[in-house]
C-alpha cells in the first residue's frame, strides 16, 4: 500500500506542479491555536511539517527559533506534539503529517516509545536535523519497520558518493538544503542555480521525490516550481509574529498566505 506522502506526491505531478509543504511549530501561538492553523492552512498545503519545539534549535533561524521559543513559553511538551497531531488526523485522515526537529527528544523519550507514540498519533514521516547519515541507519530501519517515512537530508556540499548513498538508502522523500544557512536565511543563491544542483541530484535518482527547502519566499518560490516540492516555514512562523504584534488572528492570516503560495506554483501555460 502506498503512504500517503507518496499518494500526495502524485496527486501534484498529475496536476503537474510541486507539492506545497508547509513548516509550523508545534504550539505556536498556542496549543488550540496551533491546531487551527493545521485545519485551516491543510486546505491549500499538500504536506504538513509540525515542528516539535526545542530550547536550542541549532539549524533555525531567528523566525522559527521565535516560534519555537514562544511554543515551550506555552508549556508545549512532547505528548502535547502528539496530542495535536491526533486530533489533526481524525478531521484530515488523508493529509500527510512530517514531524521535524532534533534528536535530544527523540533520546529523551525512548525510540521505541516516540515511534509508537508517532504511529499511534497518524505521522506520516520524520525529519531529524541533527541525525546525519550514516548515523541515522539504524532509526531510519526502525522508522520504516512502524511505516513511518524517515527523511533524509542533502546538502550543497553534500559528495556525489555520499549523496548517491543516501538516496538509495532514502525512503520516500528527500529534503535539499538549498544554501549553507540556518532557516529562513535570505537566499544567497539564485533560483536558477538552485534548480542546476536540484536537477543534478535528481538524475541520480528521478523516482525520489526530492523537496527545496530554505530561504523559499513568496518572490523566489515561483522561480523553484519544477521541483517535486517546496517547503515553506520562516514566511509562516513571521506571519504568526507579525499577527501577535497587530494583535490579530494569526490563524485567518496564515490562510491568507498559504493560498497565495498555492497560486503562484499552479503552472498556468
């Protein structure tokens, strides 16, 4: 049977466009708040990444470190992660749902358990920044054992040998740092260039559904749409910020910008 990340990917190449993969952190601004965001930005995103907050998020950037930040300040625990993603589920059982964040809470509370409590709680897939391969075999085993998709990363400066590894080894979906930055950092390369690595790394293996991620922003994504999808976090975790600041609604806002992004990557000749 096919996962639902692959049944979504293919939904989107049908339509001929990228998949829209939206990144927010898991309690920002606040639990219920988070929730509705999910609902809301579900309608237009085609993937779902939830961050699990954490105090020291070494790959973010000031964005998503404020996200995280204003999360944990809310209380937000790991089982409160899950508990989202429940109740997400049980409204939209068909939409794919990436948990992203870093190993400590994965060590904290046990892989057996934290795998149990992601298949239990309908996550599709899992993005742990700071668990490169080949460090990551063995989990990446466990993960695909519990049908839980584990995705790897690829890198500029990532080696052709090591790259042509980690995609044999990969799952279903792999996630390219497009530039050396933490997230949300300005782009320092030109789409354009973007795409020539982009579409290097894919003739290794056109069957993977390779992903863009970092410093995507709505001036640059339509540049990136013969990707086979793009991510899209700081853009969000700022909109929140901004929202909180004006003291409005976070929630009608964001819906506003996802729908947006959609347009500007649904091919129109």
């Amino acid at each position: 049977m096919k996962s639902k990340i692959s049944l979504a990917f293919e939904k989107c190449k049908k339509e001929k466009r990228p998949a829209l993969i939206t990144y927010t952190v898991a309690g920002d601004n606040t639990k219920n708040n988070s929730l509705r965001i999910l609902n809301t930005i579900s309608k237009h995103a085609d993937i779902l990444e939830l961050g699990m907050p954490f105090n020291t998020p070494v790959a973010d950037g000031g964005q998503i470190q404020e996200s995280s930040h204003r999360a944990l300040k809310n209380g937000i625990k790991l089982k409160d992660v899950f508990q989202i993603v429940k109740k997400f589920k049980n409204l939209n059982p068909n939409k794919p749902i990436i948990l992203m964040g870093y190993f400590n809470l994965i060590y904290q509370n046990g892989e057996e358990n934290f795998l149990k409590n992601c298949r239990a709680s309908g996550v599709d897939g899992l993005i742990i920044v700071d668990l490169p391969y080949p460090e990551n075999k063995n989990f990446a085993n466990k993960c695909k054992k519990k049908s839980i998709n584990f995705i790897q990363l690829l890198s500029p400066t990532t080696s052709n040998d090591r790259m042509k590894k980690i995609i044999k080894d990969s799952h279903e979906m792999i996630y390219y740092i497009s530039m050396l930055s933490t997230t949300g950092g300005k782009l320092k390369v030109s789409p354009q260039k973007i795409i020539k690595n982009y579409n290097k790394i894919k003739r290794i293996n056109p069957k993977k559904n390779l992903v863009i991620g970092f410093g995507i922003t709505g001036k640059t994504i339509s540049s990136l749409k013969s990707a086979n999808g793009l991510v899209i976090g700081s853009l969000l975790c700022k909109t929140i910020t901004n929202s909180i600041k004006k003291r409005q609604n976070p929630v009608t806002k964001l819906d506003k910008v996802v729908y947006n992004l959609k347009k500007k990557i649904i091919w129109t000749g």
